[in-house]
C-alpha cells in the first residue's frame, strides 16, 4: 500500500503510521501504573503486561502491535453497541423516554437516576446501559442473545462467543447493578423481567474480542456504519451520529471533559482495559492494557490516544489544514524512530 490517498484521508506514510505504533508501544509498555479490576473476579486475574494498540482506516488498511490476538471480555465498550441496536429496534425518540444523553461526573457504577426524569443519565454508564440492553427485540432470552451475537459480528466480521466464567462471575457479584435495575424498575425505566435483563446486560459484558476487533468496530463507526473489512452495514448510518455524540460527551466516564479537551474523538473505555477512540470518516483506533486508573480507564491506553491525537492532529476541534504542522511534525519525528 503505496499510496497515501487512499489512506481514508489519513495523508501518512504506511511505514511511518507502523513506526510511529511501535514507538508508543514501546514507550508506553514499561508504564505500570494503574491495578487490573478486582470487583469481578475473573478480570482480577489478567496479566497486566498484556499492551496492544491497533488503527484501522476506513478503506480497511491494519496496523497493529503488541498483543492485538490476545482475547478479553469487552466489557462496558459493549454499551455503544447496544445502544446503536436499541435505536434499530424502536427509534430515537421512544429510546430517549427511557435513557437520557447528558453526560455525568458520577463514577459509571453510581446507584443514580435524573431526579426529574427518572431516567439512567446516559447509555454508557451501567444503569443506562442496562436499560439500553433491556430494549433489545426478542421473543426470549436465547433470541435476544443471539440477535446481540449476531450484531457484534456484524461489526467485527467473525463469529464471537460469551466467556461462561466471565458472565457467571459477573452474575454472581453484580449486587450494585441489580440495584440500579430495581431502582428503574420501580420508575417505570424498565419493564422486562429484570433477571433476564440483567443476564443478557452481563453476557454482553463478556463477550470475547481482541485489540483489533476493537479498532474494526471503531472503523465501522467512522466508516458510517460499514465495516470496512467485510464492506457489510452493521449499523442503520442515520444512527451513526446519536452513537458518535454519546460517546463524545459520555464515554470516558468522569473523565470524558478532559478527554473531550484533550485528545477531541468520541471512545469509549471498559474495565477490561480497552479503549476504543473513533476518527470520523479516517479510522478507528483499539488500544487494550488492563492497569486501570480511579476512573476505570486504561492508563496505558489514554496515553497512547493522547499521543495519537496530538501527533497526528487528530482532535476533531483541530484547526490546522490538511498536511499542515501536526503531520509534518509526525513525519520530521516518525523518521528517528
């Protein structure tokens, strides 16, 4: 792959896009700040050392270094997911009677609703994505699970399975999450069996995916919907800017303002240690490294997007031209590496 516009616009030479990752994987592997989720037992048993990082541009080039084989649970990156299949199965505007779109300074785990509303304050932390998840079409458990399934390969272009060990250990402690569905249940939030809400909240927790599954589906975003590995929608594109804003505003937690400020894409982290970061209409980006910080964000992988978005001007705020200063800098800087 030779020529650079063809790049998803991306205007970098191949060679020094792949440098430039093993460079932050380099600088970045010997960082071990952070401590693996512990509140859930099988993620506390993860190696911390595990460091991938992997870019997928829209006309469907891979970069990738580190441990991008290396399968985890997804975790609460699933919850942009659900809620793009919540939108397909009912629309925008029933969705918003039940999940707000307003980001929070709570942690994602907070046992909250809006005082006015009622609802959870947004898709991505716990109690809207429950609620999210509870939208989801069926005629049973198996069915919902199975259209979930199917949506997350949709995305990723191959079969994915649910982790038992995962699921069970997250059905087993997941005391603070069965509050939060009580608690909807009681405003009317949700109106399906809650057990059975909360299973499939769980399962699709603990789906299996690696770093580049993560970079695919965040292509899939930028590329308005269309997986740019198997060219197939995975997603209705009038959807595609509801997900983005969302994750924009809300997707790094109490944490999103700064990462708004700073790195400019709409992401979405998951206690896993995955970080998924979106470029519109350029690439996806898929970072996973499970030291987390007090906010449950992957440390090494806020890093790695801090560095991506700055060096490559990235920001979506960013108001240098095409092929001026920032992607100058990288290439003067990516030939030392």
């Amino acid at each position: 792959m030779t020529n650079q516009a063809n790049q998803g616009d991306l205007e970098i030479d191949p060679s020094l896009l792949k440098a430039f990752l093993n460079e932050l994987h380099s600088q970045y592997k010997p960082l071990r700040e952070g401590a693996v989720a512990n509140y859930i037992p099988e993620l506390a048993k993860v190696n911390p050392d595990l460091f991938s990082i992997c870019i997928v541009t829209v006309d469907g080039q891979v970069y990738k270094v580190g441990d991008y084989e290396q399968l985890f649970t997804i975790q609460s990156i699933s919850k942009v997911f659900a809620y793009g299949l919540a939108l397909e199965d009912h629309g925008l505007d029933y969705v918003l009677t039940r999940v707000g779109v307003e980001p929070t300074g709570d942690a994602f785990n907070a046992i909250i609703l809006d005082e006015q509303s009622k609802r959870p304050y947004n898709p991505m932390v716990n109690a809207g994505a429950i609620a999210t998840t509870s939208l989801i079409k069926g005629s049973g458990p198996t069915e919902r699970l199975n259209r979930m399934l199917d949506m997350f390969r949709g995305y990723i272009g191959r079969d994915v399975f649910v982790d038992i060990l995962a699921f069970t250990s997250e059905r087993s402690t997941g005391h603070r999450n069965r509050a939060m569905a009580h608690l909807m249940l009681n405003f009317g939030m949700i109106d399906r069996n809650i057990e059975e809400a909360l299973d499939l909240y769980f399962q699709q927790c603990a789906v299996m995916v690696n770093c580049q599954d993560l970079a695919v589906m965040a292509a899939t975003l930028a590329n308005k919907g269309v997986n740019p590995i198997t060219n197939k929608q995975a997603v209705d594109k009038r959807y595609i800017k509801d997900i983005l804003s969302v994750m924009y505003t809300c997707g790094m937690y109490n944490f999103a303002g700064e990462w708004a400020y700073k790195i400019g894409l709409p992401a979405k982290s998951g206690i896993c240690g995955g970080i998924i970061a979106v470029v519109p209409h350029k690439m996806g980006i898929g970072v996973f490294s499970p030291l987390l910080d007090v906010r449950g964000n992957s440390v090494r992988g806020v890093k790695v997007c801090e560095e991506l978005s700055q060096r490559l001007g990235l920001h979506l705020f960013e108001c240098q031209g095409k092929g001026e200063n920032k992607q100058s800098d990288y290439k003067e800087n990516a030939e030392n590496y």
